[in-house]
C-alpha cells in the first residue's frame, strides 16, 4: 500500500522547463523521480551523478523551485504539510511515550550510546514495526539498512518478527534492504543512489549503524577534523532530504567519547559535534541499567520535555 504522500511530490519531471524525454530517463535512473526530489538538491550533485551539464541542470532546479513555490510558507501551509507525518511503534509502550507516540516520518533519530546499549537491537526492531499494518502501530512500509559496523543479522528479524503474527516472516525479510558500507564515501555514495529504491519499495526507514564509524577510522587527528565534519555534513544532510522529499524517518546510531572538560555529571558525548547534533530532530541517549534493562533519556528535541524511558532487549527485540 502507498502511504500517504505529499501533494507536491506529485508534480512529474516531464513538466519542468529542460526535461525532455532524454534528461527525464537520465534523471529517473539517478533517482530524481519528482520536482520536489530535484528543487532541494545542488546543480553540482545532480550534475555530477547524472553526467548532465550543470548550467542544464541549474535551469531545471530553478523552474522546479518556482513550480513548488519554495520559499516563505505560511504556518498554516507548514501545519497541513505536516499531517502527512506518520508514526510507528518502537515496540515499547515506555519508548513510544516519551516519543509523542512512535518514531515519525520526516525526522532524524539519533540513539547514542556505549557498547552494548541496544542502539542495534532498536534498529532491527523497527525494521520489523514499520512494516507492520496500520491497526497495530505500523505504516506498512519496507526499510532499508545501511550497516558500517557488520552487526547486522537477519536471524535476529527472524526472532523478532516472533513477536508479529501479523506479518509473513518471509515477505517481512525481504522487505529489508541491506547494505553494507564499506568505507566513508562508500556510504555517501549508496546514500546518494538511494531515491529511486525508496520509491519503487516503498522505503519508509532507513537505518544507518552507526553513521560515525567509518568517518572515525579515516580521519585521524586534528588537521583531518574539519575535512571529516564537512563529509559527514553532506551526509546527514542528504539524510535529511531524503526524509523530506519521501516523507520517511531516518534512525541512526552514533558513538560516544569521552568529554575531557566535564568535572560534574556525566562525561559522556556523542560523537560527530554539532554537525550531528544540529541535524538530528530527536536524540536519544542509552545507558544500561540491571540485567537487560536500559534507560533511554531524550535530549535536545524541537517540541517535547526531555523524557528518560525504561525499556528491555529481550529475544522478542524491545518491549517494555
Ligand atoms: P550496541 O549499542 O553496541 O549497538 P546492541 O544493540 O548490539 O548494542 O545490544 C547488545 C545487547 O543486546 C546485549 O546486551 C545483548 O545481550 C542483547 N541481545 C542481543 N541479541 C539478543 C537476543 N537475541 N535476545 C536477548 N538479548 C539480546
Ligand atoms: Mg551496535
């Protein structure tokens, strides 16, 4: 089933001024599908994926612009846009409470925390509750799984889905695309080809784990720190077109370091400084607590309290 999509998502590229039946193909095999998908993008990355000339290219971008009317909307516009969000369950009642009701479409959630805090097991979960029918705190959609870190495992959707008499494990498993990211541009790369499989799979979760590993690993040192913080910069923020332009919610996970200057409380930070923190429209932050229980403490959103939840990392993934 389509979810609900956004009105002007459906203007067709065929319509803009420039695209003739030869751009249009060249663009749709990129994943430029729709004039809302080419007026947020940069003459430079369509021009550079799709080998058009970006003079053409810029052309095109600004009759796209003008046809969405993008610019100053009133609140009002922004209101109604936003009731084409929707939410899915995260398994835990205790989660999706401090979450206003479940992970929503058209933001980032970011889950940071130690090792072994649960921030894999909550990505593998909601690749199995986004899936599931609407009655039961889905949104029907597929998902799709870009794993830096090699812990992604398909047994463990196996055990989860369990849990979900509702869904055939077998059509639920194949609703989950996978990739691996083998190193930081690998992972731009796979994101910047990623449109036209949201679209044609009806791709309403991507999970990347973790967003900050490779970026970690390649860039050693002060002097490679502001070089590392633009890659990631252009990463997340084609994360974040792309929950926009499909309306879709991104969950990443991301390390934590050490703050050598914090003397009170708790020392421990996220990695990736402002440039993840900026981007990310809810943040969530995971620590262990007795046996298989932990505690997520929400920080930093738009419009909620900060909120800590209990949850438990069971074999049915996370429940209450
Ligand atoms: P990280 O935050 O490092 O990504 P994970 O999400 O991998 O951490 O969480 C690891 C925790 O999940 C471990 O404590 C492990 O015991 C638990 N866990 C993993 N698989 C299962 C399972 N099948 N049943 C119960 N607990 C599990
Ligand atoms: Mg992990």
């Amino acid at each position: 089933m389509k979810m609900s999509s956004n009105a002007i998502e459906e203007i067709s590229i065929e319509d803009l001024k420039g695209v003739g039946p030869a751009i249009a193909e060249k663009l749709r095999e990129n994943g430029y599908y729709t004039a809302n998908a080419i007026a947020v993008s940069s003459p430079k990355e369509i021009s550079s994926v799709t080998g058009i000339g970006e003079s053409v290219i810029q052309k095109i971008i600004i009759d796209a612009r003008s046809k969405l009317n993008i610019g100053f909307e009133t609140a009002g516009e922004l209101l109604e846009k936003r009731q084409n969000i929707i939410r899915f369950t995260t398994g835990s009642n205790n989660l999706d409470e401090i979450l206003n009701g479940g992970i929503e479409t058209r933001a980032i959630y970011e889950a940071f925390g130690e090792f072994r805090t649960g921030k894999t097991q909550i990505a593998h979960q909601l690749c199995i509750t986004v899936q599931l029918p609407i009655d039961v705190g889905g949104i029907e959609g597929a998902a799709c799984y870009i794993d830096s870190e090699g812990t992604f495992r398909p047994e463990r959707l196996l055990q989860i889905l369990n849990r979900y008499p509702q869904l055939d494990p077998k059509k639920a498993l194949d609703n989950v695309f996978y990739c691996r990211a083998y190193n930081s541009d690998h992972q731009q790369l796979i994101v910047d080809k990623l449109s036209s499989l949201i679209e044609e799979k009806n791709i309403k979760l991507i999970v990347v784990d973790s967003i900050i590993s490779h970026f970690r690993s390649e860039y050693i040192g002060r002097g490679t720190l502001s070089d590392r913080q633009q890659k990631l910069n252009r990463f997340i923020h084609k994360l974040l077109q792309l929950s926009e332009a499909h309306n879709l919610a991104v969950y990443i996970t991301n390390q934590v370091q050490s703050s050598p200057g914090v003397f009170f409380g708790d020392p421990t930070v996220p990695t990736g400084g402002n440039v993840i923190a900026h981007a990310s429209t809810y943040r969530l932050y995971l620590r262990k607590s007795k046996a298989n229980k932990r505690i997520a403490k929400l920080i930093d959103s738009p419009c909620l309290p900060e909120a800590e939840a209990i949850f438990s990392i069971t074999e049915n993934g996370i429940e209450d």
